[in-house]
C-alpha cells in the first residue's frame, strides 16, 4: 500500500547519504546544441553506457552538474564529472528501419563523450 509518510522518512533517510551531485568546481566541456559523440570503449567492468550508443553521434540537450562518477573499471578517469542529456535521433541508432521521428535520450556523463568526428577506440 501506498504510505506517503513512509514514503516521505525513507526520502529523509536516503537524502544526503550519497550524495550523487557535487559543489565541485569542473567548468564542462559541452554546452547545449553541441555535437558529441560516444566512445567506443569495452571497459573490463561495468558502465552504464549500452552498447547500441558506442560511436554513435547526438546533441547534448541539457546539463545537469558535476555528479559523482559511478562506473568502476573505467580507466584513468576523474571521480567527479559533468553530465549531460544526448539526443540520439532514431535513425541514427537503427538506420532506414525507423520512421525517422522518433529520438532517444540518455544522461551521459562528459568522459563517455567527445565531439564529434573524434570518436576512437578505448579499452
């Protein structure tokens, strides 16, 4: 059953224990309207990108803050980043099978993307 109040402690109890956004001063790469595109890594652990998305180019549609990285096993990377909300158009995931109006959007965080036309292979 639905208990907003319980509802509402566990909210209390979880906010600030993990707290995913930071303070921390990181000016980001990418603004709004810019053209990236998605690395294509096979980190040995896991990541959140999918990999239908690797090497496939969007538009960052948004910027939410410097949040902490979650990934493990990604590389040399900094523990707290930017990120951002790509829009992938449709087309550009599965080709001519689409109808060309549908789009995908994923939050992204700034060492998953570089702009594009720079795409390489990482490991």
């Amino acid at each position: 059953r639905d208990d907003p109040a319980q509802r509402r402690a566990m909210r209390e109890r979880l906010d600030g224990r993990y707290p995913a956004q930071t303070d921390a001063a990181i000016e980001p790469a990418f603004a709004v309207g810019d053209a990236v595109s998605v690395r294509v890594f096979n980190p040995p652990g896991h990541t959140r990108v999918p990999r239908y998305i690797r090497g496939k180019a969007g538009t960052v549609q948004r910027f939410y803050g410097v949040h902490v990285f979650e990934d493990v096993g990604y590389g040399d990377v900094p523990p707290e980043q930017p990120i951002y909300s790509v829009r992938f158009e449709a087309a550009e995931l599965w080709g001519d099978a689409v109808d060309g109006r549908g789009a995908v959007y994923l939050d992204l965080w700034e060492s998953h993307i570089e702009p594009t036309g720079q795409a390489n292979q990482q490991d």
